[in-house]
C-alpha cells in the first residue's frame, strides 16, 4: 500500500479491535502488498485490512473456518469475536489467531508437499463456488492488453506475453482434474509455527488441477507431492511465470523492485518458449 492509505489502514485496524473489546494498544506491519496484515499487541490478533471494494473477505472467513473444521492445516480465524469482515473508514477488517512462529529457515520441502497434500484432500471434499483458475489467467491477459494500464511494457513483450497466457491457460485447462485450490500457496503464504505449517491467504482460492497449486511452491516440494503430473506441472510453471510477470508491469504495481522483476522474468519466459 502507499504510506498514507497504509497509516489509514493501520488506524483500521486498531479501531475495528479496540471497538470489539480485544487489547490492541499497538500495530506492527507483518505484510504488505494489496493488504495489510498487522499483528495487534498485547493481545496478540492478526488484523488483514484491504481496500472496501475488495469483497472476497466473508468467503475467505467462511472457507477458513469449514477447512480448520476438518483439520486442514490453516489458519483459523480469531476465536475472540464473531468471524465476519468488519468496515471502518472505507476498508474492510477480518481477524485472525496468531501463531508463534517456529524456526527462521524454510520447511523441507518434503513436509512442505505433506501439508499442500493435507490441505488439497481436505478441500477435495468442500463443495463451495470458487472462481476458475483462468478467470486469473484471462485478467492477466486483459492487462496484458491494456496498453494504457501496462504503458511501459514494449510491443514485442505485449504480444509474447499475451500469447503465452492464452496458450499455457488452454493447455492447462485441458489436463487434469479439477479441485478447489489454494490459487497462491508459495512460501510467503506458509506459516511454520509451534503447531505445524499453516497456510494463510485464501482469497485466492480457485478451482483447476493440483499442478497450478504446486507450481507456486519451490520446485523440490513438487518431488515429495503424491502422484503429480511432471508435463502439467512444467506448463502450469510457466503459466504461473507469465501471470506474475504480467502484473509486475501494472502502472499500479507495488511489489519492491518489481520492473526489474518483470524485465528479468520476460527474458525466462522468451527463453522456456522458445525450448517447447
């Protein structure tokens, strides 16, 4: 977020938990990308604060709570109050438990692929409307396209990553079976805690074939995942590569450092086509 809207956002925050009884004499920033997730002290809640016009927070609160319910490995929502998004000053508040970390290095991937696996049987069994993964793979596109959102992007690369989307999401689209996912489980959205890895951020959730899922994980953990297709797994990476490359070239793009990203993942996607 930029510095106002997220000093904005941090007072939301408070306010929405001090209203609700919980201690929050204090916010510090754990996250910060299209939302901000803050940890609440003394009382130790985390507070994910986005935007009003983002709507995707009730159904992230409700798939939370039916997932720990069977014993997924995510994070639950905060016990403390009623789990429902909360407004104040034109943002949207959801509270969340807090776990205490375990450890600062990353999991091995073999316990990383158990829990993806633990988390894909679990939501194998949910029947809830998600979005389909290349509804995210035609917004790409559309962004792509836009020369007025993505003015920096030259021609060439417009057209390479234009085509690559609408290639590798029909290609993907073909194969596999199709399962409710977590749509992002890469390690910034996995918690290791003293209760176990514990995946965070499920407003991403979509439906498609587990390989989109592992293909945002490091390429080891796909090695310890039960039964995964290796040529759905290698088209989904590059998929997952020209959607993320696309967005980092977005006028309205924060991710830190994300034109060099973008021009440096540009140069990967052109050279992966070029091998198939």
């Amino acid at each position: 977020m930029q510095q106002a809207e997220a000093r904005r956002a941090v007072a939301a925050g408070l306010a929405i938990a001090r209203s609700l009884g919980l201690a929050a004499d204090d916010a510090v920033v754990v996250h910060d990308s299209n939302r901000l997730t803050l940890r609440l002290s003394p009382g130790d809640v985390l507070a994910q604060v986005a935007p009003s016009a983002r709507q995707v927070a009730r159904f992230e609160l409700d798939l939370a709570g039916r997932l720990v319910e069977a014993g997924c490995p995510v994070a639950a929502p905060a016990p403390r109050v009623e789990p429902r998004p909360y407004e104040h000053d034109g943002f949207v508040v959801t509270l969340w438990t807090y776990y205490e970390p375990a450890g600062s290095g990353e999991p091995a991937p073999a316990d990383y692929a158990a829990a993806l696996s633990r988390l894909h049987a679990g939501m194998r069994e949910l029947d809830v409307p998600t979005p389909h993964f290349t509804d995210r793979v035609d917004e790409a596109r559309r962004l792509v396209t836009d020369r007025e959102l993505t003015a920096a992007l030259a021609e060439q690369d417009r057209e390479l990553l234009a085509d690559a989307l609408q290639m590798l999401g029909r290609a993907v689209d073909e194969r596999g079976v199709q399962q409710i996912l977590h749509g992002e489980p890469h390690p910034g959205n996995l918690l290791t805690t003293t209760r176990g890895l514990l995946f965070v951020d499920l407003e991403t959730c979509c439906r498609g074939p587990v390989e989109f899922d592992l293909a945002h994980a490091p390429e080891a953990v796909a090695e310890h995942y039960p039964d995964a297709d290796g040529d759905l797994l290698r088209d989904c990476r590059l998929l997952v590569l020209a959607m993320i490359t696309a967005w980092r070239w977005d006028r309205d793009d924060q991710f830190p450092d994300g034109r060099r990203l973008g021009a440096e993942w540009l140069g990967q996607l052109r050279s992966a086509l070029a091998g198939r």
